[in-house]
C-alpha cells in the first residue's frame, strides 16, 4: 500500500507540538510491541481489544461526525451495543463523495490531518481526510513486517510506486526520487517511478538497486517482476543480494512471483491495504493467505444480500477503520473480493484475492506500464468522477470519463499529455454518463483487449 498523500500541517505551539510528537511515538512503539507479542497473547484478550476498539470509533463517530449522529439517531441505536452492529447501512465512495462535510468530524481542527486519495486500481477517484492516528498504526505494521522479513539497521529499502519523477532528473537519466524525511522504515527512502520504466531505461534502475546496495524492495508486482525478468534475460547478478520483497498495490501471478525469487534470490512477501486505512493485511513467505491485523480495523467478507460469507466462500472485503477520527469509516465496500479463511485471536484470514486485477498499458513497442501509476498526481483528478481505460490495440487508449461539473478543456489536455508524455501512450478521451460493473460487481479500471501474452 503505497500513499498518495499531501500533508495539511496545522499550526501547533512547539510545547504542543513536543507533546503531540511523544504521544505519537508512544502509539507507535506500543503497537510494535503488541504486534511482537501478538501469537503469544491469549485470545479473549486480543479479542476483548478488537471490540473495544470499535465500539470507540463507534462512539466517537456517534458524537462528532453529524452523518453518523443522525443514522444512529434514525437507527435508535446505542453505539455501544455492538449486537447490532451488521445493521449499520454499508459505507461506499459515491456516499462518502456526498456527505464529505457531515463525514468528517468536529475534532478535526484539533488534529494533525491530511488528505488521502485512492482509487488508482477501481478508477473511482475518492479524496478523503485522514489523521495521524491512522499514518502511525500503519507505519508500525509496516515496521513490524519489514522486521519480520529480517531488516537489521542500516539495510536500505526502495519502493516502486506510480511517482511523478522532476524533469531536471529525468533529463539526467534519473527515474527515482528520495523520500523526504529518507527514513527507511517504514516505506524506504528511494521511490524508482514506474512511470518511467521501460526497456531502455531499466538498466538505470538496476544500476541503482546495485550502486545504492538496497537489501528491500517493496511495491507493484509488474514493476518488479519486470526488472527481475530483464535481469534473468541478461545474467545480471546482485552482489549484495536482496533480503525480501514486499508486493502490493496490485494483483500478482505465480510468475511473477517465479521471477521475482529467481532474479534477486530471495524471498516474496504480499501485502494488502487500502489508503483509507481501515486495514493491513500480509502473508508470510511463499503463502497466499493474507493475516489482517486487529488493531488497524474490522474486516468482514459479504455476499450480495449483506451476510457474512461462510469459511471458504467468497464475498466483498468491508471494513471497518479503528484509527480515522477524521472522517471514520464505519462499514466500507473496498470492492475488492476475497475468499474468507475464518478468523482466529481477532486475525481475519482473507485467501485468494480475487478483486484487484493487474492493470497493465501496452506502447506500440510491445512495452508495457502500470495503469495504477496515472491519475492521482493530476490537478484534473479531482474532476472525475469516474473514469476507466479501454485499450485496444498497443500505444493507443481510450478513457472513458464521467466527469463532474467541474472538469474542463485544461483537465482533458493535461490527461492527453500526461499519457503521451510520460507513457507514449496516445489517449482518447469520451465523455459518458455511467460505467457499468462486472457480473461480479467490480468495475474494472482497465479494459485489456489486446493479446500480448508473453
């Protein structure tokens, strides 16, 4: 899970600061902690902290964000009495587009705060706030499963991520940024821009992971597994050898988790998240079936008419943000399906993640590139309200755009350049009223009809 996120500092005394600072870095260390010691904690225990944790969302939503006072008001609902629970009416992005004031809480000028953007792999782009809070436990969960793939102080990690790179860079034959602050934990301090890998510009990439001894890589499957395949093809060996990989963001296959291992030598891990923040889900090395922390939020797998699916059966991901007090999230459709595995000592099991399908555009060059990467760093994106590609033969695309009152001539041009510029991709674009779904319900961001199996 790979943010985009542009930060809203809010002026704070330097006392209050201070204070803000340490109670912060107390959050973090006890989650650390108590995910450490997680598999040894007796279960009623983690169990009793689940659903104290969301009884206080509940109750904190239920005073400061008027949307939720007046349901559970029409609902005549405590918020406390979790038995009815399952009766809250379900959360989606069209909802939260509506009621964005009335979603956000009263509190909010009071918190370190920032917006959030998603809909990279759905193509319904949907802002949002957020809060430190969130920012903290998901960092920590990242920290703690970095420690778990065997980081050590000093090693280096990278990500690859759809990041718009300076053009006095690229112009020098860079395509990655530095983070700022270069923390490596919990995201790493080098971010390779997929947005910019190609055939010809690849060996710059491998270049780096060598001359920069980087030991982690975290990010979208298509990306690396297509370093790691131009590594196999040219018997490129790494000297400092890979530690582990963390995959997200995307869907990935076999084969490219074959690649990956193959190439670096080393171990595939695959993470599951959203920006919303309302949960973090990983697996251990080799497996498939992805853990889901307690203590980021409620996870539950839906069938059609609501009901919770059956062990082995498969439903829509709904969540449930303990840590947003912001703009809580209380019962989301993700969109994303997912076979339920159970649930033991609080740990949700999801297996088989069906919903997010690997979305890939192909140049004229037979080349490809991560549809995920575009959209979320345009001033146009804001101005969709929904949008998906169609792609039908290699180089040239068609976007299929419901857009909002407010898009105009210069959102379509920057669209229409940002392809050719950065994807030498030729774009299309064709206004329409409505996307239909799947069978499945899903809306698909990309629409792939050209064959370019490998």
């Amino acid at each position: 899970m790979i943010h985009s996120i542009k930060w809203l500092q809010r002026p704070i005394v330097h006392g209050a600061r201070f204070a803000e600072s340490l109670k912060f870095h107390y959050l973090y260390k006890k989650t650390l902690d108590q995910l450490r010691h997680m598999e040894t904690e007796p279960a009623d225990t983690l169990e009793h902290g689940r659903l104290h944790r969301l009884s206080r969302i509940l109750s904190y939503a239920k005073v400061h964000c008027p949307y939720y006072t007046d349901m559970f008001r029409s609902m005549q609902w405590d918020a406390r009495d979790l038995s009815r629970f399952t009766e809250v009416p379900l959360l989606e992005k069209a909802i939260v587009k509506k009621n964005y004031q009335s979603l956000m809480s009263d509190r909010v000028s009071f918190m370190h705060t920032g917006v959030f953007n998603t809909g990279g792999s759905t193509g319904e782009p949907l802002e949002f706030m957020t809060c430190q809070y969130m920012g903290t436990m998901l960092s920590a969960h990242q920290a703690y499963w970095f420690e778990k793939m065997g980081y050590r102080e000093g090693d280096r990690i990278a990500a690859f991520a759809g990041s718009p790179v300076p053009q006095q860079l690229l112009d020098e034959k860079i395509y990655w940024i530095a983070r700022n602050p270069p923390n490596e934990l919990p995201y790493g301090s080098t971010i390779f821009s997929t947005l910019h890998l190609k055939q010809d510009t690849i060996l710059q990439y491998v270049h780096h992971i060598q001359k920069s001894g980087i030991s982690f890589l975290l990010g979208y499957p298509s990306a690396i597994s297509e370093v790691a395949r131009y590594c196999l093809d040219h018997g490129i060996e790494f000297i400092q050898p890979i530690k582990g990989v963390q995959l997200t963001a995307e869907m990935c296959s076999e084969e490219q988790i074959g690649l990956i291992e193959a190439a670096f030598h080393t171990r595939v891990y695959r993470q599951y998240g959203h920006s919303e923040g309302a949960l973090y889900g990983h697996t251990e090395a080799g497996k498939h079936v992805y853990k889901c922390s307690p203590f980021i939020g409620l996870v539950e797998v839906l069938d059609n008419q609501g009901r919770h699916v059956a062990v082995g059966d498969e439903g829509e991901v709904v969540v449930t943000g303990f840590w947003n007090f912001a703009m809580p999230f209380i019962r989301y459709r993700t969109g994303d399906l997912a076979v339920f595995g159970g649930i033991k000592k609080g740990v949700v099991f999801l297996e088989h993640m069906l919903g997010r399908r690997q979305d890939l555009l192909f140049r004229s060059d037979g080349s490809s590139i991560p549809a995920i990467g575009f959209g979320q760093h345009l001033k146009a994106y804001k101005n969709i309200v929904i949008w998906q590609i169609v792609q039908d033969t290699p180089g040239v695309i068609t976007l299929l755009i419901v857009p909002s009152p407010d898009f105009s001539n210069e959102d379509a041009e920057e669209i229409v350049s940002n392809f050719r510029k950065i994807a030498a991709i030729q774009a299309h674009i064709r206004f329409i009223d409505s996307i239909p779904l799947t069978t499945r319900g899903k809306r698909k961001f990309v629409l792939q009809n050209v064959d370019v199996s490998r």
